[in-house]
C-alpha cells in the first residue's frame, strides 16, 4: 500500500558554495583565458524531442553521456566528443535530444523542489508507474524502494546508474535493485525509457528502463538538509547530505555523504487506514469490513453433541446440536436454553462468532516503515591523453529498516496439530483441530534488516586518435563494474509448530510440584508448560515460552560482475543534415546470489496428519545459492534518411539487434525498429517495434527446494453432489495416481507441496509496440505537447516458488484449473501437477515449483504537456503527465482484467525559477473486474 500525507518542510533544501570558491566562479575571465570551470556544451533541442526533457532552465539535465564527462577539453577531439549525447533507449550517440522512443527526463531541480527526500519515492509518483514495493509497504515488504514501469512488476523495469548495470538489493538472492541505494544527492537527472529495450540493454527490459545520470563536475562545497512531518506530527523525514568537488581542465573529482532518516508509524494513527477492509469485486468502489478470524479470544468449532463434559452440556442445551463456531467470552450474558444457534449471548463461557468479533489486525501494522541510511557516493575523472580518459565512482550505502505486523495468528488446523483431549485448558474432553487464536499477549512479529551495498564502477573512454584512419572519432568505452550488497535479517514473533504440538498436546499435574506440564506421566515433556488458548490475556507470559517464539537470524547477499566495451561513431551522410550512426559491443555478467535461513527457519516436520511443513511458522525458508553467466553482442544503427525538405523537415529509422548466450538456458536473439517522422517543424510522429526477454534469476533459478505446506483445499474432497465436479474427479485426465478423487473426504484446509526454483526455466518473452505524436506549434512559443499509444504482451511468465516471501504458490491454481465444476473443462497441464493415492483419492502432493506458466497483456496512452513562460517574476514551468490504462490482464488460468473504462493516473507540479517553489497534485482512478479462463 501507498501512503500519499502531507508533508510540512520544515527546512528546506539549502546549498551554498564556499564564499571563495564561488567568488572565483562568479569571475569572468578575459577574452584571452580559459574558464577556470568549463561548462558543457549543450546541444539546442531539436523540434520533435520529447517535453518531459527536463526542466526548462535546467541545460545540465539536457546531456550526459554513461560513464563519459560533460567537460569541454582542450582537443578537438574531445569537444567534437562532447558536442554529441547519448539518450536513454539508444547507444548511437547523437547532436539533438529526439528518439523515436518515449523518454521522460527528470532534472535534478525537479527533484529537488518536490516534496520528497529520497529518489525512489519521487519516480513510484510517476504515473506510469505501479505496483512496486516501497518503505510503506509493511508486510510484505523488506524495506527496499523498487519501481515497476506499466505496472508488470520491478523485475520487469531495468535499472541503471550511469548506463550500466546495478547490483541487486535486499536480504539475499534477489532480482530487483534497491533504489535506497543510489544516494539521492549524487544523482543530476534521471531517464525513463518507457518502452522494451532488450536490443540495446539486455534481460529485464521490458517494461522500460531507468537510467540514472550522476553528478561528475562540481567545483564546489554544497551542504543540503531536508526535514518533514506529516500533518498529523509523526512520520519525521530527515536527509542531510554534503557534496564537495574540484574541477581542472584534466579532470575531476567528486564526493559525497548523506544520511537519511525516516520514522515509522502505526496505521492505527489514521482513522482512513486504521481498518482492515475486503472489496467486492462485483461492485467497483464497495469496500466492506474485513479482518482476521485468528481472533484474540480463542475460536473453535465443535458438535457439542459428541461431548460430554458440564462446558459440552451447556452449549448443547443453549445451542443445540451441529458443529458450532464459538469464540471464549464468559463476560457476556447467559443464553436461555433454546436448542438453536442464538448469538449474543454465552454458554459454558462460549458464545457464538459473528463477523463483528473479526479482528483488526491493521491497526497495530506499520503505516509507513522506519529506515535509515548511511550513503557514500564518489566520481572521478582523469585525461590520460587527448583520446582516452579514465574514471572511477564508487558508492557504499548501509540501510537498516524494520517492520512490523500482528501478532502471531495461530491457527492449530493450518499447522496440522490438534488440541489433544487430555490437555488441561481443553474443556471438551475430545480432541479439537479448529481452534484459532491471535497472541495478543506476544509482541508483534517483526524483521529487522541491516544490509550493505557496495559498487564500484572503472573504465577508459575517449575517441580513435588519427592513427585509426576511417575510425578516428569513433568514441570507445570500455569499464568493468563490481557490486555486491550483503546483510542478516532479523525474525521475531513467530510460534515453533513442534513446541505448540508439545504445549497444547496432553498434560498432567506434576505430582512432586504440583505443577502443570507437558506430555504424560511416563513421557514429561521437559522445560514445557501446557498452553491455554482460550481469553484475552491467555497464554501467559509463562506459557508463551512454550510456544517456542523465536528469534531467527538469516543471512543473504547478491553479487554482480560485469565488463562491457561499447564503440560507435559516424558511417556516412544519405540525404539529412547528419550522418548514418552505428554501435557495436560486448558485455560479459555475472550474477551471484544466496540466502541461508536461520537453521530453525529450514527445519521441517511432519505433522499428525502426514503433512511435511515448516517448523516455523511464519519464515520457514530452504537455502537458496547459484549463479549465472551471460556472454552477448549487440549492434545499433541509426539511419537519418532525409531532413529540411518539403513535406520531410526530418525522416530516420533506427535498428538494434543483441545476441546472447546464458549458461543457463542457452542462446537467443532480440530486435527493434524505430521510425520518427517530421513532415513540419510543429508535427513529429514517432514508433517503435520491439521484442525483450527477462532471463530467470538466481532465487527463481536455485531456490531451495523441498518440502511445503499450501494454503489449498481440495475440491474433490466434498463435491457437495455436483455431478459435473463429480465427473470430474472421478476422471481426472493426466492426474498422476489415476484415482477415482470424487468425495474422498480430504478437508485439509494445507496440502502437502513440492516447492522451490527450477534450473529449467526458460526465459519470458515480450512484444513491445509504440506509436505517438509530438506537437510544438511554433505560434506558442515554450509549449509542447505528446501522446504515445503503447501496447505490450509478455508471455511464458515465471510464477510460482510456493514458499514465504516468494510469488504466490500455484497448488491452488492448478487444483482450480483441473476441476473447475460447471464453470469450465479440465486443463490436462494443471492436471499433471496433482498426485494422488490410488487407494483413498486423497492428495498425497502437488507439485509447485517455479515454472514459465503466465501471460501479461497492457495497453494505455500516455499523454504530457509541457509549457514554459518567461515573466518579469521569473521563468514558470507547468507539466502534465498523464497515463491512461486501456487494458491490464494479467494471470494463468485466471486472468484479472482492466475494465472496459479507462484507468487514469496523472501528475501535475508546477514550477518557477525564482524563486524556487513546487506544487505537486496526482489523481488516480482504477478500477478492475474479473474474468476466467
């Protein structure tokens, strides 16, 4: 869940240079003397670039080039370099800011005069974006801050700092990279390519790509600070941080240190989030009380008529006969001895459970998730020669972050154990398995992680001197980058399913203490007292030790290694205004990755009923550990075909393919084509076509495997007299086992899994269209204004895993797809996955591992209007940016789908350059219906 709350600067950003240094900027030297500090030449934006492309005052946010420098040098060489940028999407570098792709620029300012204090949050503003983890996601979460372009997830968008590579974050054998750790002051602008760009980049490309341009030449000393609350006082923010650089004509060097922190608290503290609500899907907009039936008095159900104790003989008299849900509530009155299933009033200290007795277990979860952060950010520079320069950054960011969720719902059904009939808190004489209880009197569960990043990025660039012939002032690069990010995390409020068998199995009076204890007189169960999970304040301190809340340390980290060398430069002129572009390159990487799990955290056992599930309840986890390689090529060719023409001011077409082998699943190829037409300096159209992939990842990959225990029921277990489900069961295709399942009378509410990654895996597959125009009437000087259509289907997507903390498990999928009842045909794939016994028709396991299984389809507009107007009280700058989402389905058997109206999320700041004030509006509307297949 997002939060969006108010936010009181209370300091605002505040930079100064040191009085000197600035004086000494400040100078203008004579006609005849060199600027102490060159600044970059920045090319004019040709008609036809995209209007999110900075801020208007903002030149520094027109150019970068990855890894390169925004200096003018001495040498022609490197001023001819420095005259052309690269643009996020493409590696042919170019004189003008215009792709044939939609790309969206951020500048530095924009960032800055927005009312956030870290990057992450700023980019989850844009409209484009959804779905993604952030550090107001409590559960669920692990305190990293992801963006997740078009909605299709974080694994879906790739991330680079500088046009390369950054490592993953999080606890341990991760996909996504962390955007806590890219230090918010190093940063000078951000792209977002909202378009696939596999051919050019590589895996995870997708749904787009975020390049994040850092800060090289800064020839000063800046201190910032930033402190914010919410309206309501709680929620501090506070971020300082201090950059200091030189520059020279021979090169640069830059430093910078921050600390960020963020306070956490409850949603209990809103009164708009301090409910658990559900939503009923057949009526957008309605949203209904919800909460948890692990409820802090105790629930159970029972038939009082097959037992005979006085508490049996008093529900059975106020009740009547039939299996009962009840909860533990002696305060309430006395029921009259009706025989019928009366509420309101108790027997037995039992009164019956209505869903006004659900618990809120949303108001003691964390809205908005404590963080802090240490972050050290250095970039440096070096002229070895007129043609080559070297550089460094390197960066280390420490991120401790926590959250916190209710406390522990027991629930002894789920876990397969029963509260055995000799326990002396049971007050049924019989064995009861539906019990469920909510430990309010533990403290909360929680994780607290503490992780390090790491990377460090080196290279030579330059242009081909004279000796290189037809080459020369072709521009090489050639880097190596390492990153790693290590950490432990942290588990505590979680119940030991072996120390609950013990504490609510049978128990005796010790006769030597008098004392009661676990287990029977012949086999005591040491250092065990018996458990009541009947009342508020039940079990007690003393009784809580028993339950074995544990403390789990799990220990993780990711590690990647890449060398790229990329070259492009000039071909030849056709009938435009600037020649054919080419690049070639090469890059090598390596990813690496594990989590260990606390040795409890792995332990499994086998429960009373047959079924093999995770000691711990909550963080039950296998180790994960392996790695890949992957060596590829690419080539790009940029083609202006003709320019200042009638009816053709500017026409070019541009093609990109990449070659790539994985030691993983083998080889492959990926294309693009692009097209970009301006009849009239007003008027530009522009379209891509592409195709991307995302290559599976280590915890996809090597996820421990072994045995699980899913959240699934079995559908043959009580047909209920369906006779088309009837058929179906009792003629499963494919089904391993071949038995006759109709109404064999499982009603587990787990089913036994097999769970984990699966080296097997292929790589998903996508198909990215774009077509867009871009309008900048000359008669409205500063105004301009896009749209883009955009339409994307990925398919063999991965899904799957079945264990805590991973995509959700597919037992319960593949159990609907193979007896759907009336409303379908059995699916033969989800079929094969079910094992049964060939004597009683029961699921013996079903088979959940990582596998390419999904599809995802989405198609949208996306609009933005920029307008730029200079006045006497300064330059003012209004931007619109809009998403409109036609179509979003996504799924295996089951497809969740975009309703026929649109969905729309937009942003609108406004901007001035003196002074410098922000204001900051989104507006969302979404709705979503379902639909089977």
């Amino acid at each position: 869940m997002q939060l969006r709350y108010t936010v009181s600067r209370l300091a605002v950003l505040a930079s100064f240079a040191i009085a000197g240094v600035a004086h000494a900027q400040a100078q203008t030297p004579p006609p005849d003397q060199a600027p102490a500090t060159p600044q970059p030449q920045v090319p004019n934006p040709e008609p036809g670039s995209s209007p999110e492309t900075a801020n208007p005052n903002d030149a520094a946010a027109q150019t970068g080039v990855p890894g390169g420098t925004s200096d003018v040098g001495e040498a022609a060489t490197r001023k001819s370099a420095q005259e052309e940028i690269v643009v996020t999407g493409s590696r042919v570098r170019r004189k003008d800011l215009s792709t044939p792709a939609p790309v969206t620029v951020i500048s530095r300012q924009q960032i800055q005069n927005s009312a956030v204090a870290n990057i992450g949050d700023f980019l989850q503003m844009m409209p484009e974006q959804g779905n993604a983890t952030n550090t107001q996601v409590n559960n669920g979460g692990n305190g990293t801050t992801q963006i997740s372009l078009r909605s299709l997830g974080a694994v879906r968008t790739l991330v680079l700092v500088d046009g390369k590579r950054f490592v993953y974050g999080g606890g341990g054998a991760d996909n996504t990279v962390d955007l806590n750790s890219i230090p918010t002051s190093a940063i000078e602008r951000v792209e977002v390519l909202k378009d696939g760009a596999s051919a050019v980049y590589g895996s995870d490309a997708i749904a787009g790509v975020v390049n994040i341009i850092t800060r090289r030449r800064v020839n000063a000393t800046e201190l910032a600070a930033y402190a914010g609350t919410s309206q309501h006082g709680d929620g501090q923010v506070y971020d300082v941080s201090a950059t200091t650089g030189t520059t020279s004509d021979k090169g640069s060097l830059l430093f910078s240190a921050g600390y960020y922190d963020q306070h956490s608290f409850l949603a209990g503290n809103r009164d708009w989030a301090k409910f658990a609500l559900t939503f009923d899907y057949t009526q957008p907009g309605v949203e209904l009380p919800g909460g948890s039936s692990r409820i802090p008095q105790g629930r159970v159900q029972i038939d009082p008529s097959t037992c005979s104790t006085p508490a049996c003989a008093a529900l059975a008299a106020a009740f009547g006969s039939g299996r009962r849900t009840l909860l533990f509530d002696p305060s309430a009155p006395a029921c009259a001895n009706t025989g019928t299933a009366q509420t309101g009033c108790q027997a037995g200290g039992f009164r019956i459970f209505e869903d006004k007795d659900l618990y809120n277990y949303q108001a003691v979860n964390f809205l908005v998730t404590p963080s802090q952060r240490i972050s050290l950010f250095s970039n440096g520079d070096y002229h070895l020669a007129d043609s080559a320069r070297a550089y460094v950054q390197a960066s280390f960011v420490n991120r401790q972050s926590s959250y916190l969720i209710a406390p522990e719902p027991l629930d002894i059904a789920g876990l397969g154990i029963k509260l055995d009939k000799a326990n002396a808190f049971n007050p049924f004489g019989v064995d009861v398995v539906p019990v469920r209880k909510r430990l309010v009197s533990a403290v909360g569960r929680s994780a607290a992680s503490d992780i390090d990043t790491y990377r460090v990025v080196a290279g030579l660039d330059g242009t081909l001197p004279e000796e290189f012939g037809p080459a020369r002032g072709w521009f090489y690069d050639v880097s190596f980058n390492y990153g790693r990010s290590t950490g432990t995390t942290i588990t505590n409020g979680s119940v030991n399913a072996l120390a609950v068998a013990n504490a609510i199995g049978p128990s005796f009076t010790d006769p030597t203490t008098g004392q009661l204890r676990c287990g029977t007189p012949t086999n005591p169960v040491p250092g065990c007292v018996p458990a009541n999970l009947f009342g508020v304040n039940n079990p007690t301190p003393t009784q809580l030790t028993s339950l074995g809340l544990e403390q789990l340390v799990n220990r993780g980290f990711n590690q990647q290694t890449v060398a790229q060398a990329n070259i492009n430069g000039e071909l030849f002129s056709l009938a435009a205004d600037r020649p054919v572009g080419l690049a070639v390159g090469y890059e090598f990487r390596r990813e690496f990755g594990g989590f260990t799990p606390d040795a409890v955290a792995s332990q499994v056992f086998t429960n009373p009923l047959g079924i093999t599930t995770f000691v711990d309840s909550d963080y039950g986890s296998f180790p994960t550990s392996g790695s890949y390689n992957v060596n590829e090529g690419y080539a790009e060719l940029n083609v202006p075909l003709v320019s200042r023409m009638p009816y053709a001011d500017d026409l070019e077409v541009q093609g990109a393919v990449r070659v790539f082998h994985y030691s993983t699943f083998g080889s492959d190829a990926t294309y693009k084509f692009g097209a970009r037409y301006r009849p009239i300096r007003d008027v530009t159209f522009r379209a891509t076509y592409s195709t991307a992939f995302r290559a599976p990842s280590v915890p996809e990959l090597f996820q421990g495997r072994g045995p699980s225990a899913e959240s699934a029921s079995d559908p043959c277990g009580d047909t209920g007299g369906n006779a088309v489900l009837q058929a179906q069961c009792r003629n499963a295709p494919g089904q391993a086992g071949g038995a006759n399942a109709a109404d064999n009378g499982d009603d587990n509410v787990q089913i036994n899994s097999n769970a984990g990654g699966n080296a097997r895996l292929q790589p998903e597959k996508a198909k990215a269209f774009t077509a867009g125009v871009v309008l900048e009437p000359q008669m409205v000087r500063g105004l301009t204004v896009t749209g883009d259509f955009y339409h994307l289907e990925v398919t063999n997507t991965i899904v799957g895993g079945g264990l805590p903390g991973f995509p959700a498990s597919l037992t319960q999928t593949y159990l609907n797809g193979c007896f759907p009842g009336p409303s379908g045909t059995p699916n033969l794939d989800a079929c094969s996955h079910i094992h049964r016994d060939p004597a009683t028709g029961q699921i013996t396991v079903v088979d959940d591992f990582y596998r390419n299984f999904g599809n995802l389809y989405t198609s949208g507009i996306d609009l933005a209007g920029r307008y730029s107007l200079p006045t006497d009280y300064g330059r003012f700058g209004f931007l619109i940016d809009a998403n409109i989402l036609l179509r979003l389905d996504q799924g295996v058997y089951t497809y969740i789908k975009g309703a026929s109206n649109y969905d729309l999320a937009a942003r609108a700041p406004i901007t001035t350059s003196t002074p410098r004030r922000a204001l900051h509006s989104r507006r969302t509307r979404s709705r979503r219906k379902r639909r089977s297949m």
